[in-house]
C-alpha cells in the first residue's frame, strides 16, 4: 500500500467515528449524524485535510462539528 491509500482508509474511519460519535453526544440516529456531518463546515476540511485537521482526535472533531 502507498501514502496515498492509507491515508484515504485513515479519512474514512475517521469520518465512520466521527459520526458515530456525533451520534451518541447528541443522542440522535446514525442517519442523522450522517447528514448533520456531511453538512457542517468541517466534513470538506477533514477530508481535504486542511491544516492536518484530520489528526485531530475524532472525539474533539466531533464536538467542533456538534457545535455548529
């Protein structure tokens, strides 16, 4: 595997505990999470990985996405 690969796997787990995790704090169905995500100012940022954003702990990603 190249750089390249692992980190597109590495993005998309994150993004998989992100939205879990978005899920649980607050208190809403995957489905939702999945949307309240992929709308938020920071999905394009992580997945771009602007400024290393994407090393960030998914916990505190999470909380910055919840705080919208």
């Amino acid at each position: 595997m190249n750089g390249e690969v692992l980190e597109r796997a590495y993005k998309e787990r994150l993004e998989e505990r992100i939205i879990s995790y978005l899920a649980q704090i607050k208190n809403i169905d995957l489905s939702k999470a999945i949307d309240f995500y992929y709308n938020s100012r920071f999905a394009d940022k992580i997945a771009q990985g602007e400024y290393g954003i994407q090393y960030l702990d998914y916990k505190i990603l999470a909380q910055l996405v919840a705080e919208k």
